[in-house]
C-alpha cells in the first residue's frame, strides 16, 4: 500500500467496492423475500441462491482476515466462531464454579486439556498414587498423550473413596461431583456394588505409568521405595490389605513372586517390618504377611493417615 504508487487509491478502491457488493447482495436478497421468491415453485432456485450468499460471505471474511494488521485481528476476534468458543470457555468456567460451590469445595480450578497440565505435583500426591498402584488402583494412558489414575473399591468402603475424592478435589486433581456407588456384573454372574474415581489426565504422570507397567503388565518399579512413605503404606492398606491372625496381610496377587520378594525387603528397609511372602491359594498369585511382631510398629506408623472406619484393619 506505501510502497506501490498510488497503492492506497487500489486498496480502498478493493475495500469500498467490497462493501458496496455486500450491499447490493442483500438488496438482492431483500427484493426477494418482498416479492415472495422463496415460495413454490422457485424453492430450489432460492435454496442455490442461499448457498451462494453463504459461500460469498465466507469469501469475504477470509479477505478480510487474511491481510497482516489490526484489521484482521480485530475480524477474526469479532467473528461468531472466536466469539462462540470465548462463551464456551465462559459458560465451562461458571458450571465448575457453580458445582465446585455446590459440593463445599473452596479451591475451584477450571479443567484444562490433558496435554497442557504439567505439574508439578505435591510429594503427598505421589505417595497416595504409588500407595493405590500397590494396592487396587491402576494407571490409564490416555491416546491423546496423558495418563490418569483411577482408584477402585468395592461400595462398602465408600467412605474411603470420599475421603479420598475430598484429597484430591480441593487439590484439583479431580472432578467435583462426589462419586457413587454403581452395580458391576462379576465372573460367575455375580453382581458387585463399587466405586469408582478417576484424576484429570495429566502429561506429567506419564512417567509414572512407564514405571509401573510393561506391555500393559503391572508391576512393582525399581523406585518404590523412595516412594513408599508412611501415608503410602497407609494407602496401600487402606486399598487392598486384611487382617490376618495376630499379623497382617496385603493381596498382591497381581505381582510376581520376584516383586512380592522385592516389596518384602523394602518394607523391612523403610520401616523396619519384618514380612514374609506366602502362596495365595492359587497358581502364581502370592500375598505378603506382616508377622505378628511388627504389628505395634505398623500401628504406630500408619494409624495418624488412616480415616476411621479403616482402622479396623490393624487395630486388635
């Protein structure tokens, strides 16, 4: 426009007939509707003359966006698909809000896409991940490039599933809606009331997902035991251990004998108890037993993490 002789005179020449078009077009469009052309039997003719209009409009908008400068931005900003995606992101924001003040939770976030949430995390929410993962719960990789962690009990421990939601909810680590029981068909037809929660899809646990599984394989990470702390152990409990006699018992049936060896050394390294790995009952499947003589020293490890109504699990 400034380097090209009379360049301005081209432009708003472009620019000013451009404009008059469109006003032509919709007088065109207007004599229409007056004199009733839209009415049978000229439906068709119209309907190709509506495409048309629309097809001239989105011509339109590209020359007016593609051009580098103000106008063009502030086109595309003005435009009903930039504006319809900022009430979207609006309206999302005010329905987490509304929910968040609904369920009692003071730490409202909005969601944002798996990809873009990186961390970092608070030390205490590995160790609520790396206690589940030994016990129940599990690690999803999602396809679009993040992992979740999705813990899992049975409807009467409900309770600990709340608890638990509460953690993670005022973190924003997961939905606001308080999760419920739901029926779940079993091998031998049996049906079984649990509950389910799952955490936001984070890119940042990727790394735990590659820890704990090979080839979809779950299994115990050469790490665990600097995340093995005393809330992990409780967690752990909490998920997936019974008492047992006078000693204590995790179901690590899902492990190897290898890693059920490995988690025993590791509990006597961290804590000082002393376990033993004995057979489940069935091909290939093994659990660890705490002996009776470490249970004083487990109680005084996990009882300030465990909620109330799991304490019955290491209480005599």
């Amino acid at each position: 426009m400034r380097n090209v002789n009379n360049g301005w005179a081209v432009r708003y020449t472009h620019a000013n007939v451009a404009s008059f078009f469109f006003i032509f077009v919709y007088l065109h469009v207007g004599r229409g509707l007056y004199y009733g052309s839209f009415k049978s039997p000229r439906v068709l003719v119209w309907s190709i003359g509506c495409i048309i209009l629309i097809l001239l409009m989105a011509i339109g908008f590209l020359g007016y966006v593609l051009p580098y400068g103000q106008m063009s931005l502030w086109g595309y900003l003005s435009s009903p698909k930039c504006k319809f995606y900022q009430l979207t992101k609006i309206c999302n924001f005010f329905s987490i809000v509304y929910i968040g003040i609904a369920n009692g939770v003071t730490s409202i976030s909005n969601k944002i896409r798996g990809i873009d949430r990186i961390g970092p995390h608070n030390f205490e929410i590995y160790s609520i991940i790396f206690g589940t993962l030994l016990g129940a719960g599990h690690a999803e990789r999602s396809l679009f490039g993040g992992t979740r962690i999705s813990f899992y009990q049975e409807a009467k421990h409900l309770s600990y599933l709340s608890w638990l939601h509460n953690l993670l909810a005022t973190r924003g680590y997961c939905n606001s809606r308080v999760p419920e029981s739901n029926t779940r068909l079993c091998a031998g037809g049996k049906v079984k009331k649990v509950v389910r929660l799952h955490t936001w899809t984070y890119t940042s646990f990727n790394w735990i997902h590659d820890c704990w599984y090979s080839n979809g394989i779950k299994f115990v990470p050469k790490n665990i035991a600097s995340y093995l702390t005393p809330l992990a152990l409780a967690i752990w409990i909490m998920d997936n251990g019974s008492k047992s006699s006078k000693g204590f018992k995790f179901f690590t049936n899902s492990f190897t004998l290898k890693d059920c060896q490995f988690l025993s050394k590791v509990l006597h390294d961290n804590f000082n108890l002393k376990s033993s790995v004995q057979s489940a009952g069935a091909p290939n499947q093994y659990v660890i037993y705490i002996w009776k003589e470490s249970m004083p020293l487990l109680r005084t490890i996990v009882l300030p993490h465990l909620i109330p109504s799991m304490k019955y699990k290491i209480i005599e």
